[in-house]
C-alpha cells in the first residue's frame, strides 16, 4: 500500500512521475551546470534518458558524441535538443488534441449498439433472438463489426499521416553550430557533421541544408555578422517551417477525421443495432 505524508500526499518513493524527453535532457544539463563531468552526469540520469523513443535517442546520442568529441559547450548543446524536444512534443500534443474530439464520437457510438440491443432486450423485442436465429441479423452484425474495425483503422492511418516521422529538419544544421562553438572553422565543422550525421542517419545533408549553410557563410562575410546566430535562426527557421506544414495538417485533420466517422462508424450502429431491433419487431409482427 502507498505510505501517506502528513500532507495526505504519497510519499516521493511512492509517486511515479513520466518525465519528458526535454527534461530528462535539461536534468543532464543542469548536473553539468553544477560541475559534474558530462559522462558523469549522464551515467546519472541514464535511467531517464532510457525512457527515450528511439527517435530522440537517437537525436540525443548524435549531439552528445559531438558536443563531447568537439569539445564543444555542451550546456549550449544540450539546451538545443531540449528545446527541440518540447517543439516535438507540442506537435504531438496538437494532433492528439485534434483526434481528440472525433475519437471521442466514435466510442460513444461505438458503445451505443450494445445499450442499445440491452434496452432492447429488456423490454422484449428479442434483438439477440434475432441476431442468431436470423440469416440477414447475423450478416447485418457481421458488417457492422467489420465497419467498426474499418473506422477505428482509417481513423489511426489519418492521425499517423498528421505527424510528419521524419527527422528533425534543422539537426544538421545543429550539428556544424556544435563544431563552430568548438572553435572549428566552417569548412571543418561540416566535415565533421557530415561524418557524424552519416554515422546515426546513413543520410547525406540534404540540398537545403548546403544552400543554407552557402547563403549563411555568404551573409556572415558580406555583413559582419556572427555565423553561429545565423545559423541558429537557420535551424529554428527549418523547424517552424515543419511546424506551419503540420499546423495545416492539424488544421485539416478535423474535418478528415468525419468521413470514416460518417462512412464506417454510424452505418455500424445502424447494422448492429437498429437492423437486429427491426428484424426483431417484423418477425413479431410489431411492424
């Protein structure tokens, strides 16, 4: 049983907390801050950061053997994943709260047939009689068991196309901030992100990302300007673009999420239910 403070809370050892993948990050960073080595801290908080997908494991390992072979800040670095992590997760939270309404709809209706076929029941029109003893009651049953299962489907493949699953779009960009905040010139900095990309992706930087890092460069010569802010705002300009491109999916979702609702859900609950009830009533001469 759960020990009891005086507060009438659980006691710490008691309480189960989800941390996110932004703050199993943040935990390292701040042990780092405090002056703990980086391995070290890492070693101890290796139980969070195993709570990891392996998408953002994987984006956190790329920074972090960067960051530490460069010998780069890796406060800064591991500040920039974090906030990455929370960009990811509120994409995540608003496709869910999109979902949310029309999954909500199709359980109700997925659970009405049966109170239903039980009120029915109840005061004696015999639906389940029906259902068995009737060719077109168990055929009607059966398709509309299928239809549910079509709905709950079409529903979930709509939801995962709403969530882009690919890769972070300004990580490589990132990864040559990580090297120039080591000290690495330019043309060495994308050596080595290229290098380490390919190592955790087996992927090439893609023609956006040369174009950005060309025009980057070219900005910082021509006006004076820290290449490492530019490329910072490169990055977040790369993400927001994702973030616009899945808000218009979001955006959209909503509506798409009716059709299996109104093409699968709701012929459901008139085969499983209402068809059996009026088989039911014929067959009794109610009708």
């Amino acid at each position: 049983m759960p020990v009891f403070n005086k507060a009438g809370l659980p006691e710490a050892n008691e309480v189960t907390l989800k941390i996110s993948a932004a703050n199993s990050v943040r935990q390292i960073s701040a042990l780092v801050a405090a002056g703990i080595p980086a391995g070290q801290a890492r070693q101890m908080c290796a139980e969070q950061i195993s709570t990891l997908s392996n998408l953002e494991l994987k984006q956190f390992e790329l920074v972090w053997k960067l960051a530490t072979t460069l010998g780069g800040p890796v406060i800064i670095a591991l500040s920039r994943i974090a906030a990455v992590f929370d960009r990811q997760q509120r994409n995540r939270n608003e496709v869910e709260l999109a979902f949310a309404g029309p999954q909500s709809t199709s359980k109700l209706v997925t659970g009405l047939p049966l109170i239903a076929l039980a009120l029915a029941q109840l005061v004696g029109m015999n639906p389940l009689g029906a259902i068995t003893g009737s060719p077109l009651g168990l055929v009607s049953v059966c398709l509309g068991a299928g239809l549910l299962v079509l709905g709950r489907q079409w529903s979930r493949r709509l939801l995962s196309k709403a969530l882009p699953q690919s890769l972070d779009p300004g990580a490589y960009i990132d990864c040559v901030l990580i090297g120039l905040q080591a000290g690495l010139p330019l043309q060495a900095a994308r050596e080595r992100a290229t290098e380490i990309y390919w190592q955790f992706y087996e992927l090439e930087p893609s023609p956006e990302d040369e174009v950005a890092l060309n025009q980057a460069a070219e900005l910082s010569r021509n006006s004076g300007a820290a290449l490492s802010e530019i490329l910072l705002t490169t990055a977040d300009r790369f993400r927001d673009e994702l973030s616009f491109e899945i808000s218009n999916r979001i955006a959209r979702l909503g509506i798409k999420l009716m059709i299996p609702l109104g093409v699968a859900v709701l012929p459901a609950f008139i085969l499983l239910s209402i068809v059996p009830i009026a088989i039911s009533l014929l067959s009794n001469g109610q009708l």
